[in-house]
C-alpha cells in the first residue's frame, strides 16, 4: 500500500507561535488543546485560518476583567 505524505500545515512562522501562546492563555477553557491545536492546523492547511478571531478573543476577556493589553 502506498502511502501519500502529508504536507506540511501552512500554520507556521508568526501566526503559528501566536496560536500557540493563545491557546496557552487559554489552557483552562480548553478540555484538549492538541485537538484543538489539530483543528487549527487543518484549518490552516485548507486556507481558512487566522489568528485575528483569537486576538480579538483574547483582547474582549481581558477588556471584561478590566486587564490592560499593551503592545
């Protein structure tokens, strides 16, 4: 049986190190983060994926515990 490399997810560089540290900021929330890290992948790898929605995520709970993000 032949097998068919996978290729590799387009979920690297910056935005890959960025949802790392977000699903981090979130371990607590998430049951299964590799799942979730999966997901993300597969998302990427269909072109669908931006960090953007996380940011934004992360920005509103921190804005809703009176947290201050600063560049």
């Amino acid at each position: 049986m032949r097998r068919i490399p996978r290729r590799p997810p387009k979920h690297g560089g910056k935005s890959g190190g960025a949802s790392v540290l977000l699903i981090l900021e979130r371990l607590e929330d998430i049951c299964n983060p590799g799942a979730h890290l999966r997901r993300l992948a597969r998302k990427a790898r269909a072109g669908r994926f931006s960090c953007e929605p996380m940011l934004r995520a992360l920005v509103s709970r921190a804005n809703t515990h009176g947290c201050q993000i600063t560049n």
